[in-house]
C-alpha cells in the first residue's frame, strides 16, 4: 500500500488555513479531503477498505478480524463523537 504524506496533507492544510481531525495510524487509507462550509475546518476522508486494508498489512490481522477490529475502534468510536465536531474524520466506501 502506498505511503501517505502526512506532511504534504498538514501542508496543504496549513497553507488553506484550515484544520482536520486526522486518524492516528490509518495515513494509507486517507483519499483526500474536503473543506467544511465553515471555512476554518476540513473533514479528512478515508476509504474503508484500504484502512482495514492497514490492519492487515501492519498488523497482520485476517480481512474479517480487521474488518471487526475497525468496525468497533473506529467506525463505532466516530458515532459517539456529536455530530457538530469540527473536522471530524469521513469514511466511505469506494466502488
């Protein structure tokens, strides 16, 4: 899986004057990013697979236990963060 940037993202970020909540660990599963209509925040968006994907290259899960591990860390942990959070992390599942 390819690395990301983290630097060029917070860059870019910075150079926008904007600022996200970012994922510790899942860098690899990040697609891009999309302001906020606040103009001060934007949400880092992530792909499902390739962040399971992460667990199973990094950690050496099978596809169904990081499937479950991310499901109830981080799928979970983000639907108890309220909904007027600035910043907070998309996750989507790509075609």
């Amino acid at each position: 899986m390819e690395k990301i940037d983290t630097d060029l993202i917070n860059d870019t970020l910075e150079a926008r004057e904007l600022s996200a909540m970012l994922m510790d660990g899942l860098d690899e599963g990040i697609l891009g990013f999309l302001p906020n209509k606040d103009e001060v925040n934007a949400h880092i968006v992530y792909s499902r697979e390739k962040c399971i994907q992460v667990f199973v290259d990094r950690d050496g899960m099978s596809h169904e236990e990081a499937v479950e591990f991310f499901e109830y860390n981080t799928v979970r942990a983000l639907e108890y963060m309220p909904e007027d959070v600035a910043g907070k992390p998309i996750i989507i599942e790509e075609f």
